[in-house]
C-alpha cells in the first residue's frame, strides 16, 4: 500500500524554479577568467514575484520561506553587442587572411563593417562582397596604422559618417624573419608600431566610449608564438606576448564596465603570413606538423565565439591548445635550442 507520509522512495520530487533565475546559474566560460560583463550584469539583477518550493516534510511549501525570481535584464551569455543602424565593427588589417574572414563572420551575424588597411583596392572588393552576401554597410577606410596620426584620424572620420564603433578587432600585424644581428632596422620598428603600439593606440581611442555606453568588445590577434621566445622572429614573438599580456590586463580592468576583451592565439595558417617575410608555406609547413595547422575560416569563427562568450583567451585547434600549454611549462633551456633549429629562417646558421 502506498506510504501515507507525503514523498515515499517509489516518488520523484522536483524543484521548479523561474525560467529567468535559472539563467544565473549557467557555468562561467571556458577559460575561467572573469567574463566581463557578468559584473556589470549583476547590478541589473532585480527581484521579481515570490515563487515557494516544496520539501519532502512540507510538499506545500507553506511552512519555507519565499524563494525570489529574478529577471535579469542583461545578457550574461552574450558579450558581443546587437548590430544596429548606426553601430559598426572596426576591423583592422581586414584586406586578407584572417582579418578578412573575421570580417566574413560578422558580416554572417548581421555586422556593419568598417574595414581598416593600406590596400584600398582589396578592401573595396571585400566590402562589395560583404553588402551583397549579407546585406550589411561595410565601410572602407585606408589607413597605415604604423602612423599615429592615420590611427588617430579614425574617431573623426567615423563621427563625420554618422557611426558608433561597438566592436574593435586589432587584427592588423606583420612578422619579420631571421636574426636580429641581420635585421633591418625600419622593418623592425614598423613591425612593433603595427603589432604593439597600434593596438594600445586604437583600444585608447574606442575603449573610453565603449565603456561610457556599457556596451563593446575588443578582440586582439595575438598568436601562438606569445606563450614562449620565438628565435628566427624574435621581435614577432615578444609583440604577440605583449598583446596577450596587454588583452588580459585590460580584459579584469573593464570587467563589470560591459566591455569585454578576447584574445586570438591562432598557430600556424595557411594565409600568405610568412611568405610575405620571405619564407614559403612550404619551408613553414615543413617546420610545424601538419595537424597543428588550421583553416583560415575555422579559426575566424572561432575567435568570433569566443568573442560572442566573453573568453579571455581564444587558442583554435586542440592541438595549438596542448602546445601553447607545454611550451609554456617546458623549461625554456631546453625549448629554445631545438625551436631555434627548426626555424626555418635560421638553418645554415650564424654565417647564413
């Protein structure tokens, strides 16, 4: 006969909870770094009507206490802003390779585009593209970004057509190859103005009204190279470092601003990158294994997620993952002489 007491071992119990609470519960990101809106999400959380609950001595829920709703009036889950009439996605070194198809992916999301880089012509051929696949505004603008005053013309020029930047991708970069005793100097500098000090220079102009309107996101490319030395691109290699280091840091000083910050740490490519420093995809498919390379759009969609999530950090390719990790860890006395060996900017040694 069934038990007289309200819950028995035959019965399920089950706890039901307000479909708008449930959504604070949902697991943080990977990796667990704070998102960076979630902060600013709190504050918009607001009791809503009381909902009671029932336990195996009281199935009523008479005798508890009220449990709140919650209406959460901020997408936790989504750091990346809704497209609108008037906002535009910032994306620079978008006239090829990666930059190109991140452009490609927030054109598919409903993105309006403003393409940055010195190759007007490539960049007018992508915004036709874009218009006319997802009936987006893409916007061009050329620009060398190795000058401080084109970088900062861009508010003004955005301003005069109207537009509010409410995404920024820092994408635009370039390597040098070979020792540092043979380099050239202008080509080197040029390098760090592009990788390092655009960047700091165009976060310093966007973020400020980004976080006034709580609401942007800015994605960094950094690379795999910023998780150790890199001898044969030695310059390369430590402005991708700084660019992690840098997208971290001002990720945890905006967090709860509803700004959030990712950084893209592809490995190798098949882009044209080093060709145009001088060595072949070959010799550089022939330096890293073919698994660790990973398609141009693959690794666009996936900064794009991570973008849209919040993740601090966004690695492509389970094994560019691992081998960020263990070259990291590996002691770098041993690490740094067999990278060196394989590189191959440096084979024939010194008298090369």
């Amino acid at each position: 006969m069934p038990s007289a007491a309200p819950f028995h071992s035959g019965q399920r119990r089950v706890l039901r909870l307000p479909l708008s609470l449930s959504f604070q519960y949902l697991p943080r990101p990977w990796p667990r770094e704070p998102h960076a809106n979630r902060a600013f999400a709190k504050a918009q959380v607001r009791p809503g009507p009381d909902t009671q609950t029932s336990s195996r001595r009281d199935p009523t829920g008479a005798g508890r206490p009220s449990l709140p709703a919650a209406v959460v009036t901020y997408a936790l889950a989504m750091a990346l802003p809704t497209p609108k009439e008037n906002t535009t996605a910032i994306v620079t070194g978008a006239s090829s390779g990666i930059g190109a198809a991140i452009a490609r992916e927030l054109a598919r999301r409903g993105h309006g585009l403003t393409l940055v880089a010195r190759r007007e012509d490539r960049l007018k051929s992508l915004a036709e593209e874009l218009a006319e696949a997802h009936s987006v505004r893409a916007e061009v603008i050329a620009a060398d970004l190795t000058d401080a005053d084109s970088r900062g013309a861009l508010p003004d020029q955005l301003a005069a057509r109207g537009l509010t930047p409410d995404i920024l991708v820092n994408n635009a970069g370039f390597t040098t190859m070979g020792a540092v005793y043979l380099s050239d100097r202008a080509a080197e500098l040029a390098m760090v103005r592009t990788n390092v000090e655009a960047v700091v220079d165009l976060c310093t102009l966007f973020v400020p009204g980004m976080v006034t309107r709580h609401r942007g996101a800015v994605l960094n490319t950094a690379s795999t190279a910023a998780f150790q030395p890199l001898p044969g691109q030695a310059g390369y290699g430590a402005s991708k470092a700084f660019v992690l280091s840098y997208g971290r840091a001002l990720g945890a000083e905006l967090r709860g601003t509803g700004v959030s910050v990712t950084t893209l740490c592809p490995g190798p490519v098949e882009t044209g990158f080093a060709e145009t420093a001088g060595v072949t995809d070959e010799e550089a498919a022939q330096s890293l294994p073919k698994f660790m390379w990973v398609p141009v759009d693959d690794v666009a969609k996936a900064a794009v997620e991570g973008l849209a999530s919040g993740r601090p950090v966004v690695i492509p390719g389970t094994a560019n993952r691992a081998g960020a990790g263990l070259a990291h860890l590996t002691p770098k006395a041993l690490l740094l002489p067999l990278m060196a060996q394989r590189h191959p900017a440096l084979k024939g040694g010194p008298a090369a």
